[in-house]
C-alpha cells in the first residue's frame, strides 16, 4: 500500500478541514457556528464574479445549449457559478466554476512543487500557473498567482478532457 497522496486528496482534506489547521471550535458549538467560521476563513484572491470568466459561447459549446448563470455561494463559502440547462430538473448544473480558500492554493502549489504523486486518473496540464485534470471526474483545478478555481462537468452533460481544459484554459485568461 502507497503512503503517498494524491493532489485530489489534498484538495479533499484541506477542503474538508484536515489540512493542518486548527479548528477555532469549542465543545458544543453548533454546527451552523462552525460552517460560518469556515465561510469567514474561505476567502479568496479572486475578486471577478466567477460567471464572468467564461462567456455564454464557451458554455454553450461545451455543454451543446444556451446556459443560464447562477451565482452562488458553495458550502464552504467560496463563489461560485452554475451554469443550468434550461428545462433541465434535477437541480444539478450542467458546469460550475468554484474559487477556493488561499490555504487550498497554498497546499495545491506546494503539492505541486513537490511533484506530489498524481492518482492514475489525473494529469497535470498547462493551464495557469499549474493545473490538475482528474479524468475520470470531469474536474480541473488550476492554480493562478496565490488562489485556486475548479471547473467541473456533471456526468448528465458529459464534458470531454480537452473541453473542460480549454474552459479552464479561458477562464485563467480572464484573471489578474
């Protein structure tokens, strides 16, 4: 059994709050106390509305419809944007694009500075500064300065690698 972590775990265990910090929590504090503490810390770099970093062209070539944006807020805290299908039900985007907090751009780029091994589904491509595509996934996580943004396909409206890659690819383009 390896002892070494992919890039994707990483991301998963700093996300989830496993990645060093500690937790400003006391015994007994709700649970809504504690998702707003992480909210408040889940800042980013990145000051553009997320909708903004791809154009309705873009979306609707990878998606093969005209998409509405939504923006949002994800659990986490971080901005977000969705791009829903109209008519489309199940609630779940056609893709989204997601900023994550300076301490997951921090632990992605020494991760990546490392040559941290990949898992067998991911590779490393050139967009930004440094970007991880997980294959099997549907999902990019690029790093750009100090901040992090992930695009991802759902599996209702596939997204082949080289589209998810040149939408990453633009929306990097788009950022200070």
């Amino acid at each position: 059994m390896s002892s070494t972590v992919s890039i994707a775990t990483l991301t998963l265990l700093t996300l989830t709050g496993c990645g060093g910090e500690t937790s400003s929590a006391t015994p007994g504090t709700s649970v809504a106390a504690q998702a707003t503490t992480v909210a408040a810390k889940a800042t980013t770099g990145f000051t553009k509305d997320p909708c903004s970093l791809l154009t309705s062209a873009e979306i609707a070539q990878a998606l093969g419809a005209d998409a509405t944006a939504a923006p949002s807020t994800g659990a986490v805290g971080q901005k977000k944007c969705d791009w829903n299908l109209p008519g489309d039900t199940t609630g779940i985007p056609g893709l989204s694009l997601s900023y994550f907090s300076p301490s997951l751009a921090t632990a992605f780029a020494n991760a990546m500075h490392r040559h941290e091994p990949l898992a067998q589904n991911e590779r490393q491509v050139d967009v930004g500064d440094g970007a991880i595509l997980e294959t099997a996934a549907s999902i990019i996580d690029v790093l750009v300065g100090d901040s992090v943004f992930r695009v991802t396909g759902y599996s209702q409206h596939p997204i082949s690698d080289d589209t998810l890659t040149s939408l990453a690819r633009a929306a990097a383009a788009r950022l200070p």
